[in-house]
C-alpha cells in the first residue's frame, strides 16, 4: 500500500504546484530531468493521472516547502502568477 494515500483534492493541489513549478523550471523536459522522471510522466501525472507519494516528496523538496503545504494547496497560494510569483497581474 501506499505510505502516502491522497485524497482527490490533495492530488488537484499537487498537479497545480507541478504545472506553477514547471514555468520555474523551464518546461516539462528541464523539470523532469530535475525529479529524475520521465517528461511524459509529469504531463500525464498534470492530466490526471495518479499522484505518486516519490513525486510529491520530490516535488516539495524542489520547491522548498513541506510536503503539508503542497497537499493542503498553501504552495503556490492561489492567485499566484505561474510565472513569477507574484498577485495582482
């Protein structure tokens, strides 16, 4: 079984900070030499499919925030630019 078993929403919050991260990142080939996954991976993961426990975990060390505040969608906070950052553009 799955050490880390996530709900609908706590993958939703997830797929977002993968598609915010990816803009960081450069694109989907850049991000996922940087997790050690394979591009078709991430984008399939970002359409819908399953979030991995490893992914998440990955995904919040790349980040620099608690796997808590990836699940929970305090990372990226909503209405946050994909490209910088930022509110209100």
């Amino acid at each position: 079984m799955n050490a880390l078993a996530l709900t609908k929403g706590e993958q939703e919050h997830v797929r977002r900070a993968l598609r915010f991260l990816r803009f960081r990142a450069g694109g989907w080939k850049p991000m996922a030499a940087a997790l050690g996954f394979k591009k078709k991976t991430l984008t399939n993961v970002s359409e819908g499919d399953g979030v991995s426990a490893n992914l998440t975990f990955r995904l919040a060390r790349m980040a620099g925030v608690t796997v808590d505040d990836l699940i929970s969608g305090k990372f990226p906070a909503p209405g946050a630019c994909p490209h910088c950052g930022r509110f209100g553009h």
